[in-house]
C-alpha cells in the first residue's frame, strides 16, 4: 500500500520519523533518559521466545558481555555497511573500544583476524544477504560473539546471530534502503551509549544529553522533510550536472558515500562519495563547472576545514551543494543550493543530513523518467553472492 505516495520510496522517506521513534523506544527510557538495550537475548534463546524474557536479568546478561569485550567489528554490505561505519565513530567516541568496519565480501575472504574478546556485530535489514550471512557464521566458528541488526524478525542472519536487536522500521519495500539506514542509525546511537555508560566511558550526565539528541530526531526529521518540494523543483536544473562529488568529513563522511550510493542506483547518474580531507590527493582534478560538489558541513569541530575544502572545490568552477546547520549565510553565498539543517548533537546529524540527499535522488530519478522503486539489475534482497 502506497497510501497515497508515488512510490514505496516516497512513502519510506516520509515514515522516518515515525521509524526512528520505533527503534529507539524499546530501549530508552523517557523518563530518566537512559538507556538500558531491551531483551537482546545473549543467554541463548531462540529469537520467538526474546519477549519473554526478563528484561532485568536479560539487561544484566548484555551488560556482562559489554564488559567482557575488548574490540567490535561491524559486518554489512551496501547502505547498511555505510550506516556501520558511522557506528565505528559512535562507539569510538562514546564508549572509547576499538572498532573495525568491513564489507562482508571481503571480510568473509579475507582469512580475518578475530582475537579473543571480540563482539562481531552485523547489519542487515533484510537478514538475507548471503555475504553478511557467510560472514556471521564464519565469526562464529572462530569463537567471537555475534550480536545482529536486522529489520526483518526471525530472518536468517537474525537467528544466526547471539544477540538480537532491531531496526523496527516496518517493512521496507523500496529497492534503495531509506527508514531501515535512519532506523539503524537510532539503534547504533543506543548501543554507543549502553557501551560507553557500561564500560564507564561515559557519565550520567553525558548519557542524558545523548538520550535527548536521539530522542529530539523524529520530529527534527518533520522539518527536513520540507525538502521534498524543493528538490522537485530543483531536479530538471541538477540532472544537467556531468557528474557528482559527495563529501564530508567524520559521520558526514559515510553519509556522502550514502549520498552518492542512492543517485547512482536512482537516477544512474555518476557520483562518488569522498572524505573530504582526500580531495586534494586526486578528486580535486575532477572538478569543473559541469561537476556538482554536494558537501555536508555541519556547524560541527571540523566545519572550518570543510569550508576551506568548499572554497576550494568552487575555485575550480564546481557547483556547490551544501547542507549546513541553520541559516548560515557564509555558506548560502558561495552554494548554488543552500540546504539549511536543525542544530543537532554530532551523534545525531547524520540522520537528518541524509534525508535531503534521499530526496534529491527520488526526484532527480523521477524527473529522469526511472522507476525509483525497482531500478534496472538491483534486487531488494541479495541472497547469492
Ligand atoms: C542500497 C541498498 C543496498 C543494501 C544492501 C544490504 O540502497 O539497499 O546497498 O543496503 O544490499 O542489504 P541488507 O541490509 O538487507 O543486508
């Protein structure tokens, strides 16, 4: 049921809001603004049994593991991939443990390196994809601990794994990944925070601040979501652009790769997805009039170095797309489209930059006459390699 909307992406793009709030409510407590992850079943139950857990002892089980775990490694393919290198910041920053990000065909083929003490955690929304699939069964064969995010309850990957957590987006039907990336984006802020406050990383205070920023997002998202209209109107000029360099740095980074990943499978158009801090070291030499720059410089620690990237990228003739915090004039001035986001902790930025980004894509596809919700060679679930 489309309810209305052109397409199941529209409509996926539109529940976000209410995605997020769903993945985050089992776990947050409004109240106290703490959070204590809800019945992620360690103790080795099956997955249609978690609700029945006692959600004390089962909270007191996960704590025990956080505590006993020296690295994370993170496992996905594609969007879900991007989403868990946004987590290796989360847990990096909030809970100081050590992570490894990897795309589950190479980590599978790799011959890896799992040490004693590791938590491998994947991420999949369909919990079908055979790489990610192949990838939790190796880790576990090798001793490690295996915690999985999955939207879809009781998929293989979700049953595979030790622990269990969820998306709770709803179902997906879109071929490119929008609610399920935000979902678990909500979900990785929930486990960054239980880590950090287990493993002593972070204080009650801090918890607290972290807690409001997540809990702030789905209606911050309402307002992001006025680009919808814009980018309608927007899409006939951007699809004269030869090509597209998505950067950003720390989770604006990911994000650009997300960015980038959602106009290529969408309106097949080129586009790459960079760290900022890389351009000069060979990207830069792409640059032209005919190259659209979509930077997102959050108001954030590393947002003067991103301006002088900006500066930069316009000097040779690029055409800027930016998305900033709030009614910022300096980069009004030098973009050609200014997109204005709400101030949000860094913890939380990434869930609503990307939604314009998701934005421009449907409608530069749309406006290009390609069907969004089913594009050309792309399956919804990747169940061979
Ligand atoms: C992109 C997209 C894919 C999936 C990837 C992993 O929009 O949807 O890149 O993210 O195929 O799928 P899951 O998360 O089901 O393992």
């Amino acid at each position: 049921e489309k309810q209305g909307f052109a397409h199941y992406m529209l409509k996926e793009i539109y529940e976000q809001p209410r995605a997020v709030a769903s993945a985050i409510e089992p776990h947050v407590n409004p109240e106290t603004f703490s959070v204590a992850l809800k019945n992620v079943g360690f103790g080795g139950v099956s997955v249609q049994k978690l609700d029945e857990l006692d959600s004390k002892a089962d909270w007191a089980k996960t704590q025990e593991m956080f505590k006993g775990i020296e690295r994370v490694f993170i496992i996905a393919c594609g969007t879900s991939f991007y989403a868990g290198l946004i987590g290796k910041y989360l847990f990096e920053q909030l809970a100081r443990i050590p992570v490894e990000v990897d795309i589950a065909s190479e980590f599978r083929y790799r011959n890896p390196v799992i040490p004693p003490k590791t938590l491998v955690m994947t991420i999949s929304q369909s919990g079908e994809t055979a790489d990610t699939l192949a990838a939790i069964r190796m880790a576990k064969e090798m001793g490690a601990t295996t915690l999985s995010v999955c939207n879809v309850r009781n998929s293989t990957i979700d049953r595979e794994a030790h622990g269990h957590l969820y998306m709770n987006s709803g179902p997906e039907i879109g071929v490119a990944s929008t609610k399920a990336f935000t979902s678990t984006l909500a979900v990785l802020n929930c486990i960054a925070i239980a880590l950090g406050r287990t493993r002593g990383a972070l204080d009650e205070k801090t918890e607290a601040e972290l807690v409001k920023s997540i809990m702030a997002v789905p209606s911050q998202m309402e307002g992001v979501l006025a680009f919808d209209k814009y980018f309608e109107e927007a899409a006939s000029g951007l699809k004269l652009f030869r090509g597209f360099l998505y950067m950003g740095r720390g989770t604006s980074y990911p994000i650009a790769m997300e960015g980038a990943l959602k106009l290529k499978e969408l309106a097949y158009m080129h586009a790459e997805g960079y760290a900022a801090g890389e351009m000069k070291h060979g990207p830069l030499a792409l640059i032209d009039e005919r190259m659209a720059i979509v930077m997102v410089a959050p108001t954030d620690h590393l947002y003067e170095k991103t301006i002088s990237n900006l500066e930069e990228a316009r000097a040779r003739g690029g055409k800027i797309i930016s998305i900033g915090t709030g009614d910022n004039e300096k980069l009004r001035a030098i973009s050609e489209y200014y997109l204005a986001m709400p101030k949000a902790h860094w913890t939380t930025h990434a869930l609503l930059s990307v939604i314009p980004l998701q934005l421009m894509s449907y409608h530069l596809a749309c406006s290009l006459g390609y069907d969004v919700d089913q594009p050309r060679n792309l399956a919804k679930s990747v169940t061979v390699e």
